[in-house]
C-alpha cells in the first residue's frame, strides 16, 4: 500500500526522545509511534517545533524517519519539518526527507533575512517542484517572524507542488476561515497551535489538526465527536483538556512540557531536552501534576 500524502485528521507532531545524556532514544520513539497509532492519530509529524527540529542532525534525522516509517501503519503520511533558511537548504532538506520515507514536507519561509512576498512564492515555488515532497505551507510568524497575509497564502496554493497550509497565526480560527475560503477546494487547510482553538477551526473549514503527541487518545474522541455532530459532547470533552493544551504552549519550556506528560504516561524513558530549550522549574511541574491528576492520567 501507498504511503499517503493526504494530510486529513489528527497528526500530531511527535516529541524527539532523547536520552539523559542527550542521544537519541529510539525505542522510546518507538512507543511513542506505536502509542499515536493505536489512539486514533491519521498521521504524525517529525522535525516540527514541538520535535525541537531545530537541535536535530541530518543523520539523526534520517533516524528518526527510519523508525517511524518502519512504526506507523503503511497507508499514514508522515509529514516532515523543513526549516532552512534559504532555498538550496530546503531543497535539500526536502530531497533527503522524501528519500527517508516522508510524505510531505512542512515548510517555514526562510527566516534569517526577512523575505518579501515576491520572494515567498519563488521560495515556494522552487522548493514545491524541486524539493520532491508535496509542500505545506507553515504559518507561524511568532516563531518565524515572518507574516504571510491571506491574499499571499492563497497565492502559495497555486502553485504546483504546494498543497496544504498549517495555519498558527492568532488568532487561529478567523485566519484558518479566511484562507478557506480564498483557497481551492482541494488546498488542505489544518490547524495548529497544539489544538487550542481545534473545534472553532474546524467548524471554520480546517481538515486537520497537527498538536503535540501526548494526548491523542483524550483528542480523536473529541474529533469523532464534533465529526458525528455531537457538538455539546465534544465540546465538554474538549473544555476538559484546554489546562492540559495550554500547558503545553508556554514559550521555552513547551518541548520538557511535552516530555513529562509522555514520561508520566510510561511512553517515553526521559525528559531530556537539547539546548536551547530548558527543562520546566519545580513549581511549573507541580502544576502539571495538578493538570494530569485532574485527566485521571
């Protein structure tokens, strides 16, 4: 079976494992595939934000896909981070995430020097037909620092190779609306910012939701739920776990956030963190058992 490109559902963006002296941890990535698999996840995601893509090696993100590929039921697509800072960077980036088994590539716009819009498309456009990977389009100007206005989106989705758009500018869902709406039908609309707003971008058109990979068990009931038009059941179910998503979403200690849900939950090994990230203080923790007892978790 055809691995797809299909970007539809919940695909969470998976935590990189490490262990305590900083190496990877694939058997924990193992668990962690197997544990997104068996609770509803679509997809998954490798080398975004909440991956700390950003403290990866290209061998050690050859890896990582290696495993995931050989984890994850074969007909998933699994979406890889790219994040270059110019064009030949993130076609090869792209190239080599293609050739290790993913199926598209998430792109940020370079990054370092600002881009003007006309340099966004030929960016995109270059990377779209060149970069061997269909493209999604990553909106995420708080920590890019660069905006991609609506108008400027909806001429991204023209372009041939570029096919889905991950919207993360707040607020989410009036964006999310709006680029579905100046968007061909079949340009894939998902949201982000670990499922804060999921059920507003989705009654607003979105296809997906791509939040960290900690809780996709306490989040497919809740998509199910909105899907099958139980409204006010998904929406208890969703109220439930905002402390928990907006625990995960503080700027610095997001990714040790992520890590000690998924230890706690027995999914990982340890909560090591690469530089520069840094691991959550005491009183933060003591909060986050709070949050978890809360869940029964």
């Amino acid at each position: 079976m055809t691995r797809s490109s299909d970007v539809r559902g919940l695909i969470p963006v998976l935590a990189t494992p490490f262990q305590p002296g900083g190496a990877l941890d694939l058997d924990s990535l193992r668990r962690l595939v197997a544990f997104n698999a068996h609770s509803g996840a679509d997809g998954v995601a490798v080398f975004g934000f909440a991956s700390e893509g950003f403290a990866l090696t290209a061998e050690e993100r050859k890896q990582i896909l290696a495993t995931v590929l050989a984890e994850l039921p074969p007909e998933a697509p699994i979406v890889a981070g790219i994040s270059a800072t110019g064009t030949a960077d993130a076609i090869a980036q792209s190239r080599a995430a293609a050739e290790a088994g993913a199926t598209v590539g998430m792109v940020i716009p370079p990054f370092m020097v600002k881009p003007s819009p006309a340099q966004i498309v030929d960016f995109y456009g270059t990377v779209g037909t060149e970069g061997g990977l269909p493209v999604m389009i990553q909106d995420a100007p708080a920590s890019t620092g660069v905006n991609l206005p609506v108008p400027l989106i909806a001429e991204l989705s023209k372009l041939d190779g570029v096919t889905s758009a991950k919207i993360e500018t707040q607020p989410t869902a009036p964006k999310l609306g709006a680029v579905v709406a100046a968007t061909p039908d079949d340009f894939l609309v998902l949201g982000g910012q670990n499922a804060l707003f999921v059920l507003d971008e989705y009654t607003r058109g979105a296809v997906g939701t791509m939040p960290a990979s900690e809780f996709p068990d306490l989040l497919a009931p809740v998509l199910s739920a909105h899907a099958s038009g139980e409204h006010e059941t998904a929406r208890a179910a969703f109220n439930r776990l905002l402390p928990l998503i907006r625990f995960g979403l503080q700027p610095g200690i997001a990714w040790s956030i992520h890590k000690h849900v998924l230890h706690r939950r027995g999914v990982i090994e340890s909560t090591t963190v690469r530089a520069p990230a840094t691991d959550a203080d005491e009183g933060t923790l003591k909060a986050l058992d709070e949050i978890l007892t809360d869940l029964g978790l």
